[in-house]
DNA sequence: GCCCTCCTCTAACAGCGTTAGGGACGCTAC
DNA sequence: GTAGCGTCCCTAACGCTGTTAGAGGAGGGC
C-alpha cells in the first residue's frame, strides 16, 4: 500500500513525542516509515508546512473530543474546562506548543472558534470582547505551554537545581512563597494556568455584572 | 584587544535582530565578529548557552529600565505598565520571545521579582496568589509575544490572505467580529495584549475588594 | 631562553533541508 | 498490444549547520 500524507503527518506526531522538536528531522521521519528522506516531499511540500499539518492534527484532536457547551451550563465552567483541555493537549505532546504556535486557524477549526465565541456573546460580551478575550485565553494557554516544555527541557539537562538556596533575608516575599508552596513538582504548573484562567475569568465576570 | 563573550552576547543580540533566530549561525556571527566560527567556542560553551545568555542580556535590559512603583501608586496601573512593557521588550526583539521562554529567572532578576511580588502582598494578596499571578502575567506575555512572531513569521511568506474570504452565514459571530474591528494590523496585536491583562487586573481587584 | 595561558586558526565529521533527475508500476486510450 | 501518462519512490548531490581535534602564534613570568 502506497504512502499517504496522513501516514507521513500521523508519524511525525509519533516521533516528535519521541525525540520532540529538535530530533525531528525529515531523514529519520523517512528511516522510521522505511522510505528515503526526499521521498517525503511528494507527500509534502516543505519541513515547514508538514509542521503545520502536525499541528493542525494536535489541535484537531484536541477539539474533536470537545464536548459543546450545554444548556443552562455555566459559561465560565465551560470555558475554563475547555482552556485546561487545550493545556493537556499541548503538554502531554511533547513540543507540541511550539509547533502549534503561530499556526493560523485552519478552516477545520473555524466552527470551534465560532461556537466558542457565540456562548461568550450569549452570556452577553460583546463580538469584539468575545474575540479579544478568546484570543487572550489562547494566548495564555500558550504561553503557559511552551514555559512547560522549556522549563521542562532545562530540567532534564541540569539534573538538580538547588532551588531554595537564595537568601531568605535578601527577598523575604520569595521566601514566604517557598515556604507555602513547598517544593515544586509537576501539579505546580497547572496550579498556575489554573489561576490565571481564574483571574480571567472573574474578569470577565465582572464586567458581566457590574454590580450584582 | 581579544574578543569578550560579552562582545560575542552583544553581536548575537544585534544578528538575532537582523536575521531572526532561524537565520542566527554561529558561522555567520563569527563573521559579524571577523572571527572564525570554532573561535566562539572558546568564549561559549555551546550554542544553546550562547542563546540563554541572549535571553539574559534581553530581559537585563528589560528590568534595569523599569521604574519602581512609586508611594501611593496604584499597583493595578503599574502591574499592567510593567506586564506591557515587557511585552513591547519581546516583540520588538525579533524572537526574542522564543529564545527568552524557559530561562530560569537568573540571580540577577530575583530583585525585581522580588519587588513585584512585594507590591501585590503589600496590596493585599497572599504570597502564594502574588506568585502565581506574576507567573500568570509572565506566561501570558511571554504566549503573547511568541503568537506575535510566529504570526509575523507566516504573513511575511503567504504575502497577502484574503482575511474576510469565508462564508459569513456558516459563521456569523466570526463575520460580526471582523466587522467590528477592520483590517488586521500591527495595533491588534497589543489589543489583545491589553485585554487579557486587564481581564487579570479585574480578577486581580474582585479578590481583593471582595464587596467594595 | 623557556614555559604557560590565552586566543585564534584550519581541517574535518556527521547531520540537516532541499533539489535534480531518473526509473518502475499501473491505468487508460487507441 | 502498446504508447502514454500520472503516481510513487529512488540515488546523487549541494550548501548549509553545530561541533570537535589539534596545531600555532602572542604575550607575560621566571
């Protein structure tokens, strides 16, 4: 059976978990489909845009399992579930935000943005709100997902950070987190994506309800 | 007189913003520096060394400008000031976001942070919420500032794209949005930028005055 | 005069994305 | 039956990359 593109895409997802980002090279993608490297660029144009179309699938995937929102079901829940999904998606694959970054919507994903966007008008924000705060929300997800990765990349190379070794009298409010927080582990980052989409979203609540 | 590594740290910032990060080789900036390219290694570990310190010489440059909040200003003001500038510090060092996302404060930014931090628990937050709200502002900014390249990076190469050329029935929100703002253009960008962090500031002060 | 450290060099390796050009298979038309 | 054509894959090669090995010159201390 002959090679299709989204064999080649399905693979490059594979190894880009992997090796990530910086292993992935089109000769090994190549090696591991048993074909030769330029044999891929029939299937694909560019190195360039088969990453677009690894992160179209990531987003797919991603979007495809979105439950919509329900009747009566509470916006902000909803938009914050869907943000926290996003962030999954994009730290379990390795890499994946900086391959996802930048990427335009692809038309696949207008009918997501276009549903998520019209529950937001619905709760009574406007159009230009609406899109504002969805690309804010992207924005943070985002970024919050490539300082996983990066932070994460850092980790495994530098083995052990001594990171309670400043002192605590020089920065007595850093040491005060330190203290609350304990030592950071791996639930440490969703704590913060978590808050900020709080943050957001009390925001958004607030100019909701002006007095309540 | 012998080449330094901060002449080199220099260089490197100066060819980042001329060529980009992908255009960024160590044999090319050896020829910015009339050197040959195994010399750099003598004054740089590697070349993934040689971006952190990049990213440190950005964000140095970022912090020493920045004012301290003043008596009696107002935090919220000064947070979103501080947040935007670090922001315009990114954007307008092309990819700086890129090579800045996942360093590790160095010792040289606890200060700073430490000051930021002061001021939210003096207006009132608890140290654990001061934290993860700077580590929400920073990923925000840092998410923001990458989509901003990455944007630059694709419509520099696909030359025009008909924005509004979809169906505006099949998506009427989209098509009320794209009415409502006009064209894309450079100012969008920091719309958004703006938005979410106000979005924050407003989360930010309904915690704070819980019923004013 | 000798050594030692700094700093730079040339030569080379393996790997990268990408292009040029060709060859084998199967379908369709005459 | 065979000529043509589109599909899919190949080898060879170009110019680039980060990086290493090893040699050598300049300048200071003894």
């Amino acid at each position: 059976m002959a090679l299709t593109r989204d064999d080649v895409v399905d693979a490059a997802v594979d190894l880009l978990a992997e090796v990530g980002l910086e292993g992935l090279s089109l000769r090994r993608l190549a090696r591991e489909l048993g074909v030769s490297a330029p044999t891929l660029y029939w299937h694909v144009a560019d190195k360039r845009t088969l990453l677009d179309h690894v992160a179209e699938r990531l987003l797919a995937d991603q979007w495809r399992s979105a439950p919509p929102i329900g009747p009566g079901e509470d916006w902000a829940a909803w938009l914050r579930e869907r943000a926290l999904a996003q962030y999954r998606a994009l730290v379990t694959h390795r890499d994946a935000a900086l391959v996802v970054a930048g990427n335009r919507p692809t038309d696949d994903a207008l009918p997501a943005v276009e549903a998520t966007m019209a529950t937001l008008v619905g709760a009574g924000l406007a159009p230009r709100e609406a899109f504002l705060t969805l690309m804010s929300v992207g924005h943070f997800v985002i970024g919050s997902a490539v300082e996983y990765h990066a932070e994460r990349a850092r980790a495994a190379e530098t083995a052990a950070v001594p990171h309670g070794g400043h002192d605590p009298a020089a920065h007595p409010t850093l040491a005060a987190v330190a203290a609350a927080m304990g030592p950071p582990d791996g639930a440490r980052h969703e704590d913060v994506v978590r808050h900020g989409l709080d943050l957001m979203i009390d925001g958004l609540r607030a100019r909701l309800d002006p007095a309540p």
